[in-house]
C-alpha cells in the first residue's frame, strides 16, 4: 500500500488521550460526492439507462462494487461491475481535473491537527488513482498514509480499513476519533471501535453514544477532538 511515511517513522500523539485522527475524503475533505453521482449519471446515461435520486443516497460513502451492484440490480444493465468501474472512474477523473473544492474548515482543520502533532490518516471507500488524483487538491504532507478502498479486502461498513490505519499508527482504535459524512462511513469507524464525528453530506446522520454530529467542520478543532476521547476513558 502506499505510504507517504514509513510505518516505523509514525508515532501516535504524545496526549494520553487523543491519539490520533482517521479522515475519510469524498463529501468529508472534499466536495466529490456531487462529481462521483454525475459520472455515474452520465455512464449509465450511455449504456441507456436514467438514475433519478432516489438511488444518491444509496450508493453514497460505500465500496464502487456495493453501490455499482445496487445500480446494476435496479437498472438491469448488461454490463459488468469491472466494466462500470473502470468507466465510472475515467469519468471522475476527468470532472475533478481541474480540482477539487475543499469542504468549510477542512484546510484549517488539517492545519491545525499538524500544528499539534496529532497524527492524521485519509481512509477512504475510494480507489487508490482517485485518491491521488484527489490529493493533488487536498495536500498529501496533511496525512501520515492513506488507505484506499482497493488496498483492503473488506470495505467500509467493515471495519478493516479503520483498524489497519490505527494500527499502522501504533493507535488504540478506542482513543482515534473518526471523521465521517455518511452512514456507511460511520458505521465502519464504530465497528472499529472509534469515537466518530459525523458531518452529514448527502445522507442524514443521527446523533448517538461515542457519536458526535455536526454541521462543518468548522465546528471541529483539537479541544473538540481530544474532549471525545476524555468523555468515554
């Protein structure tokens, strides 16, 4: 998997607390969910095939292979699931070629996360090309590593992605907060047994123990973050 530094080099957070803090990317960092949803429109557009909204927030925040099997099964399309991905992400990476735009507080958040040593890590439903691609907007010095969604063999809501960066990062998973913006996303972290902060995107998130929700990210900073670990320990 790629590593922007080496697993030996990370160390977590010296704060007996907080130790360390896992980002997913599209609809959380980044506003991509709208782009995903378009090349999946327009792919399936030309196959002959019309998604109407109902189906957005199904697919949102989960593996290409879920979401494409939920399209395939309601569209009846021939095509195969190897087929629409590598189309679909074709497609994505043309639309975000010209960037992609930040979420609110998401560039200020990353800042502030390196300014007090909290270890950060981008895990992410998406494939590896796209989170490069991604990161051309974002800033790959903000994270540790990234884990993408074709590096694991089990992806979100499964927990593995999340309990592979935590222990990459030589972090408990129980004192890592997870940032997350749809209901797949969180449920992944939860299985993990991370405390979560959820910004909903397209889908509704409710509230609920070891669950925090919040409007933007504006509203998330290191006190904030280290107050969620403090409660439950």
């Amino acid at each position: 998997m790629t590593s922007g530094i080496p697993v030996t080099e990370t160390r977590p957070a010296r704060d007996a607390g907080l130790q360390a803090v896992l980002l997913d990317m599209d609809g959380t960092l980044v506003d991509t969910e709208g782009f995903w949803w378009n090349a999946e429109v327009e792919v399936f557009a030309q196959l002959g095939h019309v998604l109407d909204d109902t189906h957005r927030e199904v697919v949102v925040g989960g593996p290409m292979a879920r979401s494409l099997g939920h399209l395939i099964s309601v569209t009846g399309t021939d095509a195969t699931l190897a087929e629409l991905s590598a189309l679909i992400n074709l497609r994505f990476v043309e639309l975000i070629g010209r960037g992609v735009p930040l979420m609110p507080g998401a560039q200020r958040l990353l800042t502030e996360l390196a300014a007090h040593g909290v270890p950060a890590a981008l895990v992410s439903a998406s494939h590896r090309r796209i989170i490069d691609a991604v990161m051309l907007s974002i800033g790959p010095e903000h994270f540790a590593f990234s884990v993408a969604g074709d590096e694991v063999v089990q992806g979100k809501p499964h927990p593995e992605s999340y309990l592979h960066a935590a222990a990459r990062l030589g972090a408990d998973p129980a004192r890592c907060v997870v940032v997350e913006d749809t209901p797949t996303g969180v449920r992944a972290a939860e299985a993990a047994g991370c405390q979560v902060v959820a910004v909903p995107s397209v889908a509704p998130i409710e509230p609920g123990p070891g669950r925090a929700v919040v409007a933007s990210l504006e509203a998330v900073d290191v006190p904030f973050l280290r107050s969620l670990i403090t409660a439950v320990h």
